[in-house]
C-alpha cells in the first residue's frame, strides 16, 4: 500500500504516518488483543475518532491479516484506559461473562464513590483493573482500600485484577462467575 499525503504527520519535526494510518498498519500486524488495546488507546487518547475508526475497513481491504483486523473494530471500545482494562474485558468477554458497563459511576447515600473499570450492575460487582504505575504506590494503594471498604458498604462486590491474572485465560471469567453466584444466594 502506497502512502499517500494525508498518511504522513509531522511529530517533533520527525515525518510519521499520522496516527489513522499508523493504527490500521498495527493492527494487521497483531493479534486481537494487543489490536484491540491499540484501537482502544488510540480512541480514548483522540488520536482517532469514531469515524475514522469506520474508515479503516476500506484502508486495510485486501491486505494480509484484514479479516482478522475487521472483527478487532467492533470490540474497540474508546473508554478503556489501559491496555490492561482492554484485556480484562476481553477475558470476560471470552469467557462468556461480559461486563454490561464500562466505567461504571457508583453512589451511595453519601453521593459519589467511583467508577469501576467493569461493572455488572444487576449483581452489583465491579472489577478493577490494577496497573502497578496507578495503583503501586502506598498513597495509591490505601487510597483503593478506603475506596474499596465503601463500596462494599454500598453492596458492591469489587474485584481486583492485575497483568498477570490476564495471562490466564479462565482465571478472571471464573472469578465473575464465582462473585455472580455469591450475589445470586445473597
């Protein structure tokens, strides 16, 4: 494929594909979870819009690795944050137990609590995706624990998630579905 002039961008006076051009090129590259991570972040950082997002199927038709690049489009989903909260909900989406809200915002009587990374409103869980530069730090981590402590005062059921648990592929479905039936006997 050819580039053409709106292909090219100039970042810190260094020629570059511009960043649509750049995220349908990686995305053939790779399999669907770094694809996916890479639409994600390209969308929740404005790099792309949505409708340039519609765009990429007619930039990638007939190139190697198309078919598969064209079934990651319609799981990019521009509010994750991370790469890790785009696996954590890719696992639960491959393990059956989708989450039905994305930066899901808790209250309680006090008012606002938080957004949860993934959230199941109807048994009230939520899942945290924790990466190590947000959450490693001591004030980080006894910020999530005050956090975490009124959330489950507030009914919630809150999961924690981290890198490693993604490299499991059952491990994170197996616990929402753990945590699901828990609320069913509650």
């Amino acid at each position: 494929m050819t580039v053409g002039p709106g292909d090219i961008a100039e970042v810190a006076g260094v020629r570059a594909t511009a960043p649509l051009r750049t995220v349908s090129d990686v995305i053939l590259q790779v399999d669907r979870y770094p694809a996916v991570s890479v639409l994600d972040s390209a969308l929740n950082q404005g790099r792309i819009t949505s409708a340039q997002l519609a765009l990429i199927p007619s930039l990638i038709r007939g190139r190697r690795g198309a078919v598969a690049a064209r079934a990651c489009l319609a799981e990019a989903d521009g509010r994750a944050q991370s790469p890790l909260e785009t696996r954590t909900r890719l696992r639960c989406v491959d393990g059956r137990v989708p989450p039905d809200a994305l930066h899901l915002e808790i209250r309680d009587d006090d008012g606002y609590l938080g957004i949860g990374d993934l959230g199941w409103r109807g048994p009230r869980i939520i899942a945290e995706a924790d990466g190590r530069d947000a959450h490693g730090s001591p004030e980080a981590a006894f910020a999530d624990r005050r956090r975490q402590t009124r959330l489950v005062n507030a009914g919630w059921t809150v999961l924690r998630f981290t890198w490693s648990d993604t490299l499991r592929p059952d491990y994170i479905p197996w616990t929402v579905r753990q945590a699901i039936a828990a609320a069913r006997r509650r």
